[in-house]
C-alpha cells in the first residue's frame, strides 16, 4: 500500500500574522469551507470573556486565540493554559519567531488535553477546536521553515489531529467526514510509519463494523494487521488485535475473535509504554479488557456478557463518560436476550444520562437501537 500525499490547497495560506479566522459552520463542516466570524460571534465571545477575565490584556489575548481556536469552544482549552502558553502560541500564530520545540511541546499538550475533553464532554465541544488547530499545523507544514527533526514532529502532530477529528466526526455519525480525515492521515506518508498507518486501518475497519458492512471492515483488518507486524510494536498489534476480535466477533460471528482479544491482552499487559506512539496511550489490560463484553454480545452468549460486564463495571474509570455509556447499552442487550427486561430499561435508562454532559451522537444512536429492543414489551407495564 503507498499512500499519496494529500493535495489539497493549504487551509490558511500566505497571511503574514496568521491564518484568517474561521468558524466551524456545524459538527459536519468541512474546514475547507468554514465561514469567517460572524459579528455575532464574535460578540458572544468577547461578552463571555469579558464577565470571567477582569484582566483586559489577558482577555484580549484569549479572544486573539479562541478565534484563532475555533471560537467559544476553545475556551476551556485555553483557561488552563498558563500565561507563558498564551503568549507562545499567540507568538506561534502570528508568525513572529521561528518554529521551535517549546511551540511543538505546547501543541502537543493542547492535542492531549482535546483528547482528554473528548472524553468527558464529547466531540461537539471538540470538534472545531480540533479542526482549527489542525488547519494551523497544516499551514506551518506547508510554510513554515522547519529542520527535519522539526518537520517530522509537526507532521506526527499533523496525523495526531486527523485521528482526533476523524474520531470525532464518527462520533457524529458523520462518516464521510471521518473517512475523509482518517484517509488524510494515511496520506502523511512523509512519517513511513507501519504503525501509525496500521492504526487509522482499524479504525476504518471499526468504523465500517458500526455501518454493517463486514466486507470494508474485514479488508481494513487485513491491511491494519499487516501494517501491525511491519511495526514490529507489540502495543500496536495489541489495538490491532484489539479492533479485529471486535470485527470477528460482531460481524463474523466467528470464536477466533475472542483469541486475538486474549493475544490482545497479553500484548498490552507485558509491554513496556512506546513514547513514540501517543496515540496508544489508552491500550492498556483494563481497556482491552473491556471488549469482551461487545464479542460475547455478539456472539450471542449473553449470560457470559453479563458476567464480564458486572465484572468489568465495578472497576470503570468514572471519568470514561461514553465508554461507560457504550458498556451499559451492550450490557442491556444482553439482558434482553435474557429476556430481563425491568434490568435492561433500567441499564438504557442509565446509559441516557451520560448525555446530559456528553454530545456522542452515536451513543444516542445506540441508546435508540437498544430501546428498539424494547418494543415487543413496550405495552407490558
């Protein structure tokens, strides 16, 4: 597989102090046609920052950069943020000294902390802050003077942000965009990187398990795995493994799934953390772990599912807010299955109140599937 470069026109070209601000036009808004600021935009965010920020330098730097961000939303990314950050990334923005690795270093936090905020609020507060930033590494890579060293750091960074807002669009449902995305970063083949592309594989191969079509979803499996063993990364064979257990199982039907998971986990448990890969950060025994109940609901075995998911809740991180979601609702079907149905519309019950602070379109998408479900007893008091 060789990967082209992508072609597309720079999103941010040639303005000397920085790209031109651009807000997101929806969750399913291609940046490449975002709207400039609006009047109104601009007075909601300067009317926010004006009732919390009594500083009026620093509030005029955080209305520079939540522009700059994607608007409001970026707020909470930059409230945290010292002031030292500020000035270095307004510094970074306009152009006014040259690419370094103290601007990289704060990039790659702020990619962190979107993660992090993806988690427990969701990707329509993330979503256009993810997507402005992105344009702002597309544009340093196309214009900014860069060693090699530093390049090649950008463009991680760069493939770092086209994972996050594919994610993000296919937590909207918005597969197009998050094919799109995810194929850009399979096209930052300057990285020759097996892993990096073995991983936006499975996340393609996920992504077409969701939409039922097992064929896309198998033949992305087979290029993930093979782009894995080139990697020569055990954790990286581990989330490989780790998607293919959740295809076998859920589109195939087929018990071998539930041996790439056990190989899964023994990758993920006896392997040191890879520094060079962040985007593994989560693979760890205790999220592996946590598919056995998706392969044992879709291998109808569902007083097994039941078991792991008892099992598997009592330990849950309680900042996981949509896997939390997620699990109940596999959990739920499993009860159905057992015909437990007082249990499963408690458990779906449960599962919607993750939406009063998250914006996961597809757990909603699964909440209505699963009260589906439900429909042969819905006139049952």
């Amino acid at each position: 597989m060789n990967p082209q470069p992508p072609t597309a026109p720079g999103l941010f070209p040639g303005s000397p102090v920085g790209p031109p601000v651009r807000f997101a036009g929806g969750p399913f808004a291609d940046t490449s046609g975002l709207p400039l600021a609006g009047a109104a935009d601009c007075t909601g965010l300067l009317r926010a920052l004006t009732a919390e920020e009594a500083d009026i330098k620093r509030r005029d730097l955080l209305f520079e950069l939540a522009l700059l961000l994607g608007g409001a939303p970026a707020l909470p990314l930059l409230r945290h943020l010292p002031q030292g950050d500020h000035d270095r990334l307004a510094t970074l923005a306009r152009r006014q000294n040259a690419v370094d690795n103290s601007a990289l270093d704060l990039l790659e936090r702020l990619t962190a902390r979107l993660w992090a905020l993806d988690e427990e609020l969701g990707p329509a507060k993330v979503l256009p802050v993810a997507e402005a930033k992105r344009a702002l590494v597309d544009d340093l890579l196309r214009h900014a003077t860069l060693t090699p060293a530093l390049r090649t750091r950008l463009l991680r960074l760069y493939w770092s942000l086209s994972h996050l807002t594919g994610w993000s669009r296919f937590d909207l449902l918005d597969y197009e965009g998050a094919t799109r995305r995810y194929t850009e970063g399979l096209a930052a083949h300057e990285l020759r990187n097996p892993a990096l592309l073995a991983h936006l594989h499975g996340l393609l191969a996920d992504m077409a398990l969701h939409q039922k079509k097992p064929t896309i979803a198998m033949d992305h499996i087979f290029a993930a795995e093979g782009w894995a063993r080139r990697s020569g990364d055990p954790l990286q064979r581990a989330a490989t493994l780790n998607v293919a257990a959740r295809v076998l199982c859920g589109a195939n039907r087929d018990e071998s799934g539930l041996r790439a998971l056990d190989r899964a986990m023994e990758l993920a448990r006896s392997q040191p953390r890879n520094a060079d890969l962040p985007h593994l950060s989560w693979c760890n025994p205790v999220h592996v772990d946590r598919h056995i109940v998706f392969c044992m609901v879709g291998l109808n075995r569902p007083d097994r599912a039941i078991t792991e998911a008892d099992r598997i809740m009592a330990n849950l991180d309680p900042a996981w807010n949509r896997e939390r979601g997620v699990l109940q609702l596999e959990y739920a079907t499993a009860l159905i299955k057992k015909r437990e149905i007082p249990a499963a519309t408690a458990m779906i019950g449960e599962a919607a109140q993750v939406l009063a602070v998250h914006t996961s379109t597809r757990l909603a998408h699964f909440i209505r599937q699963a009260r589906t479900q439900l429909h042969p007893w819905q006139d049952n008091k």
